[in-house]
C-alpha cells in the first residue's frame, strides 16, 4: 500500500523525500517532541526528515513487559469493567 506522508516547520527540511513506513511515524513524532522513544517500538525514526535531526532517547520497555501484572495496575472494579468490555467486543470468551 503507498500513501503520503507531509511535514512543515522550522526543523523540518524542505522539499525532501522519505522512504517511510507507517510505523515510523509514531517514533518520529516523539523525538521531533523531545520525547523518549520506547526501545520496543515498532519503526525507526526519520532523522532524515529534519535540517538538524533530535536526538533520540531510547526507553526501556513498556511497565507491562517488566513482570507487571494487570493486577499491581487495575483494581478490582476496574479489572472487572476492562474484562466485560473486552468480553462484549468479542476479544474474551
């Protein structure tokens, strides 16, 4: 599938082409922010989109990749609430 990809400002280069994919908008977005980008994140950042690319600050994996538990995050009722509307989209049986 091809699209198009557009971005204006200060930072960014003028009338220069990427090869993007979908996925790299996401990690592009945080650093052109100032933002870590999580090290697990799908997509690489377009550096070469900018005049002076940002720097990119890679961060560790997400809370529930680190042995968290749905449980040390939810309490009860909100487990309770989460588990029914994914059991009335059709995720859980």
């Amino acid at each position: 599938m091809e699209g198009v990809f557009a971005a204006n400002g200060p930072a960014i280069r003028s009338r220069h082409k990427v090869q993007a994919e979908m996925a790299d908008v996401a990690p592009t977005l945080l650093a052109a922010m100032g933002l870590a980008v999580p090290s697990d994140m799908e997509g690489r950042v377009l550096t070469e989109l900018f005049n002076t690319p940002p720097e990119v600050v890679l961060e560790s994996p997400a809370p529930a990749q680190q042995g968290y538990s749905m449980d040390s995050v939810y309490s009860e009722q909100d487990q309770a609430i989460l588990t029914q509307r994914l059991s009335d989209l059709g995720y859980l049986e």
